[in-house]
C-alpha cells in the first residue's frame, strides 16, 4: 500500500504509487460533458469515477462538514463526497478525491480547502485531494496535467456541447422515448474509443464526427408542434447540475417544453478571453499572453466548427458564436463583470431571448454575490433590451423547497403559455 507524504506545508500529496492503487472520485456537474472528461482521464492511466448519486443524505452530509455561508454548489459536492466515503463502498485507504479549482475570485476557488476541513472533521483525513486546474496552485507528483489531456478535454466539450444542445432540440419531439438519449450514449462511446486512439481531436476529424452526429439525430423521428420554449442559465454547477438544481430539465421536460442550456465552450472562451484582458490591462509575461491568444484563437475555430456541422440540418438551431456574444451586452454592462459567470450570464439570457427561448429560469445559489449582480440584477435591462424576455429568478440552497421552486417556474410558464397561444393567433388572423 502507498505510504502516505506530505509537503513542507503539512499537505497530503498524491503519489506516483496512489496513481497505480487509488480510486479517484469525481463530483457530477454536466452529465454528457463530464462522462466524456472521464473516460479521458481514465485513458491517461487514473483509476476515475464519476459520483451520479442523489439522494437526501448528500445534502444532511454537507449540512454536517460545511458552515451555512458556504456556496451551495460547495455544500453539494463535499457532501456527495462524504456520502460516498461513507456508504463503504470505497476502501478508504485507497481512495483520493478531485475538485476543480478555478483559481479567481469566485468562493469556488476555495472548495478545496472546505474540503479538507470537512475531512479531517469526518475523520477521513488519510483520503488525498487532487486540484484540476489550469493555474499551477498545487503540485501532486502522482498526478499531472498534459497537453494532450486538455487537448482531450478541450474535445470533450465541444462534443459534450453538441450532444446536448442535439438531445434538447430532439427530445422534446421524438416519436419514440429515449431514441434521443440512444444517442448520446451512442456517440460517447464512439467518441471515446477515438480518444483512447488519438483520434477525433484534429479539426479536420472534429468537423467530420460533427456532421455524422448531426445526421444521426436529424434522422430521428419527430412529432414537430409548437412547444413553450425554454432556457437556462446561471451559476455554472447550478446550471447543469441535476443534484443542484433539483433535476430542473427532468421538471421542464414533464410540462412539456422544449429546453435549450447553453454549451460550456463559451464559458471556456469567456474565461480565456478575460486571462487576455487582464494582461492587456494589467501587464503581463509577453509569452503567457501569445500561449493564451493561440488558445483563444484555437477555441474559436473549433466553435465554428461546430456551428457550421449544426447548420447542416435547417431543423436546428446552433449555438451563438462567441464574439457575437460578446456584443450582445455592449450597451447593457460592463466588461469588467467577470467573478463567477460575469457579463456571459446576461449575454446567455439576451441569446436565448433572440434565439426564440424567451422563457428564462435564471438560476443561483442563495446569496451567489456575482449572480444576483449579472442575473437577477439585470433582468429588468435584459427585458427594456428585448420586450418578448420572461424571467424567473430561482434561488438554489439547503432550506429552498422543491415544491416553491417549481410552484415559480409554473407561474413562468403559464405566462409563456398564453404568449405562445396569442402569437399563433395572431399568425392565423394574419392568414385567414
């Protein structure tokens, strides 16, 4: 069995020798996205397994080893980290944990050390925690962080985005019932075995599996009627996430709409692009600013990429490229809104809204200081930028009820409902 180390500062590290014997556990954000990353990490020679559990207990768990203050996406995930080492079903001793770290001012910055306080409280403080990122915070000889794993990765969410913007605008109207999610697990696996390969990475490769997904789901038998559109947006582990957000896709699905969640790419180009603005502003190594525009620059090809494949099929509608984006909140705020989702989570709700799903859940954790800012403290200019916008602002957190939650996107919908009846009574006086 590995021998346990630590640094100077007391820090449990992963070993070289845990890499061979540990289990590495990983919280559950977007569902498609993260189960390709896995098989990723997986391909590169680490023992991963993604945490899909969701039961009442992750929330008490963290409720036990996380202060009431915490952001509730942090609450979420060590708890769900906790239950898992509780349930034994993992050798404690051969088991390490992963958590992003995003290195800025958002409190998601600090989860790692929550978690380790949570674990030493639980008496698991032999369990080591790794930090993905891509900001060089801490150092694990047994684990390592490659160019062709972000390459992989950086893959991954183009496809992931591509499955599900594909699934949403399919599984609303297929004739027969999980035809759609045949499809995405279909595709994952396919996918992953390229990447096991070093395949489907090159642009060439992406735009050629693209153009075959986007055939494949296009061939799909559909019932096409006019549904109540809708769109989500919010804090990102809220946004995605069926533990955090009380499985809102599932609930939007049962009250018969069509639901659009916005990819990860442009978050992924949101935060590149605001490393450029800060050494642009602030000054910075002339070569981190070169590695970083390439990086940029690469991002937005494969977005175009993507775009284009989508196109292929007049029934889809693609994703918003990235710089027209950008330009939707010229006038509406402030580019220096960067802490969590910053001006992106505006620019979402102005891109679903010119896309046609003007029906909006915007969603935050209780008391997330950036998302009220950018979500629920811009509703009314989002709405004097574009009249057809109908939002609600739903808080996510330990005491909020499902039931109320739901009982306020229901008012929501019974708005858009009758927006949706009068438009098409307008369209047939029009054509009678």
């Amino acid at each position: 069995m590995a021998k346990l180390k630590y640094n100077r500062r007391g820090r449990l590290l992963f070993t070289r020798e845990m890499k061979r014997e540990y289990t590495i556990l990983a919280p559950m954000m977007a569902p498609i996205h993260f189960r390709l990353m896995i098989n990723v990490l997986r391909n590169c020679g680490y023992h991963f397994e993604l945490l899909d559990t969701s039961n009442p207990n992750i929330v008490q768990e963290g409720l036990k080893y996380v202060h009431n203050d915490a952001c509730y996406p942090a609450l979420l995930v060590i708890g769900q980290f906790i239950d898992a080492l509780h349930s034994g079903k993992y050798d404690l001793n051969k088991t390490a944990l992963v958590i992003t770290q995003t290195g800025g001012g958002c409190r998601a910055s600090n989860y790692i050390h929550l978690l380790r306080k949570a674990l030493k409280r639980a008496g698991l403080q032999q369990v080591p925690v790794l930090s993905l990122n891509l900001s060089f915070l801490e150092h694990n000889p047994g684990f390592h962080i490659t160019l062709p794993m972000i390459r992989k990765c950086v893959a991954a969410l183009v496809y992931g985005d591509a499955l599900m913007l594909l699934r949403n605008q399919t599984e609303a109207y297929e004739v027969h019932k999980g035809e759609s999610d045949r499809l995405v697990k279909k595709w994952t696996g396919i996918l992953t075995g390229q990447f096991n390969q070093g395949k489907g990475l090159s642009l060439k490769q992406q735009d050629r599996n693209l153009r075959r997904i986007v055939r494949d789901f296009a061939a799909v038998e559909i019932e096409r009627r006019q549904k109540v559109k809708v769109g989500v947006v919010g804090e990102i582990y809220i946004k995605y996430a069926p533990l955090g957000n009380n499985h809102l896709e599932d609930f939007l699905r049962t009250q018969d709409c069509e639901v659009n969640v916005p990819g990860l790419m442009n978050f992924a180009l949101f935060k590149v692009d605001n490393r450029l603005d800060d050494i642009r502003l602030y000054g910075g190594n002339p070569l981190k600013y070169f590695f970083v525009n390439l990086l940029m620059r690469y991002l937005l090809r494969m977005q175009e990429t993507l775009i284009a494949a989508i196109r292929t099929e007049p029934r889809f509608h693609p994703p918003t490229a990235y710089p027209h984006l950008k330009g939707l909140v010229k006038n509406v705020i402030g580019y220096g809104d960067k802490m969590g989702e910053g001006w992106l989570l505006t620019a979402e709700m102005l891109e679903l809204t010119e896309a046609g799903y003007e029906n909006i859940v915007c969603v935050q954790p209780f008391g997330c200081l950036p998302n009220h800012i950018s979500g629920k403290g811009m509703i009314h200019r989002v709405k004097a930028a574009d009249r057809r916008s109908n939002i609600v602002p739903i808080d996510y957190d330990p005491s909020a009820t499902k039931v109320n939650q739901e009982n306020r996107i229901k008012l929501m919908l019974a708005v858009a409902r009758e927006n949706l009846e009068r438009s098409q009574a307008q369209k047939q006086g029009k054509v009678s």
